[in-house]
C-alpha cells in the first residue's frame, strides 16, 4: 500500500469511530519540496482542539522560531473537534502552497499527511507517528512528516500513584477508543499495573459526553484512576475534577495541565518545551533545508513533576515529601 492511501485509509477509519465522516475531497498536495527561497515563510498550523496541553505546544514552536530568528507569517487554523473541518484545514494549507505545516495532535497530523506528501510536516502533541500511519518508522520517517512525541514515561506515572497510595489493589484506566495515542498509553499502563500486581478495571468513552457516566462507573470500583494523554479528558478535566472529588478517588492524568485542571499528580512532559522541540526541528528544515523524510522523530528531553495541591487537600491524601517542591495552587 502506498504511502498515500496508507495514511487516507488510517484518517477515514478515525473518522468513522467518531461518528463525524462527511465527504472528504481527496487531493494530491501541490506543494513545493525543498527550502522556500523567502525570508517570510507561510506556516500553517492545524490543531484538533483548544486546550492548555495543545496551546502550549503551539507557542512553544512559535518561540522557538522567534528564538532562531525566523520571520514567518502563521495561518492558525483550530477544527474544534470536527474531523471533516481538519481535512478542510489541510486543503487549505495544500492550496495556499504554504512552506510548512505544524500538527499538533494525532488526528491533525493524519489530516495534513492524507493531502500531501510534498509539504513539509512537523508535528507536536503526538504519541505514536508510527501508529498513526504518517511514517515508517521513528528512526526514519521516510516521507514529508517529521516532529516531536509526548510519549510519557507511563511505567514512572503507574509507580507515582503507588508512592501516593502504598496500599492501593485497584486501579482504574480511562481513555478514549477514538484516539490512537491514549489506546497506545492505555495498553502499556495496563502491562505496567498488572506487573505491579494491581488488579485494572477499563472504562472507555467515545465523546466528551460519555466521560461523567464512565468516571462514575469506574470511581466506583477503584482506588485511584488514571487518565493517559487524552484529548477527550482534557476537554471535560472539569467533570473529571467533579467526580474525583465526590468520590473521593484520585485521578493521575498523564500530561501536567490536567493536574493544574484537578488532576492530583503527574509525572510528565511540558508541552511548550515540546513544541519548543518542533519549532527547532521546523527550523532546521526551513533555514538549513533538512529532509523530514530523514529526521528522526524526536522525544521529550526530560519529564517534570507536578502535583496539585487544592486537590490533595480536597481529598485528604498526603504529598510524598519528596514532591512538595512541585506542589502547585492553580
């Protein structure tokens, strides 16, 4: 199967799950290969959401360029969710010839790479490039798309809810089946809980719809709970919040501005110094013209602590001391 069709084959079954397929133009890209001869690139960036995570992701490239001294003019384009709108994004992007693209999460950058393969891609917020269908492999990616993972050391995130709760049996793993990087980070925290000895029960959503109803099934069955980078999580953190708190069950989400949101605690990346890395990875192919086809992808050069404190008060549960210096107030 070609690249092509590979990467169109991945974007329309997730666009299916979701329920939200519309009629999806299935262009070639028509942009330019090479170093644009400008000194004011066209960069557009395609994002699935609006979050904390993914926003901080967003300015931590756009830093980065203004740190490199790179002048560009940015088309900043959000889908809200809306599957068939990413795919409109990226035809945009194709047909405005833009110099670069930044995707920041899974379904964007399937998005873009589904309309070309001349274009430069970089992607940020993004766990699994290889499962995702965009490359051949992490060491070398082998067509237009490159960038950074927020790959999170999960088996340190599993070990961090038993520092907190020593004498923890169950835990809870929650995700979303639409999205390939929390399947991902749920198979491995599930491997990683079973080794520990911890007996795991699964909850599933679809939408953000579903999140209140599953924490709630699953808070009653568990001691804790854990949340992988998800963006349907994220997006409903405030009801998560709720449940954990009416439950008395902790949640340990996977990225650090869902603790800041409610979450109890986290071991992770910083988003912004992950985009920050893109940006960087961006540089070097709109200054130096790199090839993303040869550039590996890249993954988070170190992970911070942060621990919620309104939150372990609200839950009476003690901060190891060891994470007092990382106990945040938001």
């Amino acid at each position: 199967m070609s690249k092509k069709r590979m990467v169109v084959a991945v974007f329309l079954a997730l666009a299916l799950a979701t329920g939200m397929l519309s009629a999806c133009a299935g262009s070639g890209g028509n942009g330019t290969s090479g170093t644009p001869q400008n000194d004011n690139f066209q960069i557009g960036i395609i994002q699935l959401v609006e979050h904390p995570a993914l926003d901080a992701a967003r300015e931590g490239f756009i830093a980065a360029l203004s740190d490199e001294g790179i002048k560009a003019e940015y088309d900043y384009q959000n889908a809200q969710r809306d599957i068939p709108t990413l795919s409109t994004i990226s035809q945009r992007f194709v047909n405005n010839n833009v110099d670069l693209v930044l995707a920041i999460a899974t379904a964007s950058v399937q998005a873009i790479a589904a309309e070309t393969d001349t274009i430069p891609v970089v992607g940020s917020a993004i766990t699994s490039y290889e499962r995702a269908g965009v490359v051949n492999s992490n060491e070398a990616p082998g067509f237009n798309v490159t960038g950074a993972s927020d790959m999170n050391p999960i088996e340190a995130q599993i070990n961090l809810i038993k520092e907190f709760l020593p004498d923890i049996q169950t835990l809870g793993i929650i995700y979303s089946t639409n999205e390939p990087n929390s399947v991902y980070q749920a198979d491995i925290a599930r491997g990683v809980a079973g080794s520990l000895g911890l007996t795991v029960v699964e909850g599933t959503v679809t939408t953000t719809g579903d999140v209140q109803q599953n924490m709630l099934s699953v808070a009653r069955r568990v001691d804790a709970i854990f949340i992988p980078t998800d963006n349907t999580h994220a997006d409903a953190i405030a009801v998560v919040t709720q449940v954990s708190i009416d439950t008395g069950v902790p949640v340990f989400p996977g990225e650090e501005n869902m603790v800041t949101g409610g979450g109890l605690a986290t071991v992770g990346v910083s988003y912004f110094d992950l985009g920050y890395q893109s940006g960087l990875m961006a540089v070097t192919i709109l200054r130096d013209g790199g090839n993303p086809a040869t550039m590996p992808i890249q993954f988070a050069q170190h992970y911070t602590y942060t621990v919620n404190g309104h939150t372990a008060e609200q839950l009476g549960i003690a901060v190891p001391a060891r994470l007092h210096d990382y106990i945040e107030f938001p």
